[in-house]
C-alpha cells in the first residue's frame, strides 16, 4: 500500500504530532509538580494528547521507514 500524501500534508502531520506529543508530556509534568489533587479524568486529558500526538508520529514514521526498506 503506497502512501499517497504530499510532502506538506507529511510535513503539517509530523509537526503536529510533535506539538501534540510535547503538549500532553509538559501538561502531565505540570500536573504533577504543580497542582492540587484532582481527579483521575483530569490526568487523562494530557495522556489522551501525548497518545494521539504519539499516534500520529507512529504513523508517518512506519511509512517512511518502510519505504526506506524497499
């Protein structure tokens, strides 16, 4: 299966999958260090952003080293 996106729409997803990655790590970091106890739903909102941010990354970086192997 051959992955028909263009460069920029490549480009855009990596830079958004990093922003997302690095958004949910430095929110949970932040939680942690500097607030009060809070509920569990709250803890899940920046793991659920550093996940899809993390997905997203998986996923440009499976395709482009699968087709490095060819």
């Amino acid at each position: 299966m051959e992955d028909t996106r263009t460069p920029v729409r490549k480009a855009i997803s990596i830079v958004v999958g990093l922003l997302m990655l690095a958004g949910g790590v430095f929110g949970f970091i932040y939680m942690f260090l500097f607030s009060l106890p809070v509920k569990g739903w709250f803890w899940m909102a920046p793991v659920f952003v550093a996940t899809i941010g993390g997905l997203i990354l998986w996923d440009d970086m499976r395709s482009f080293f699968s087709r490095q192997q060819r």
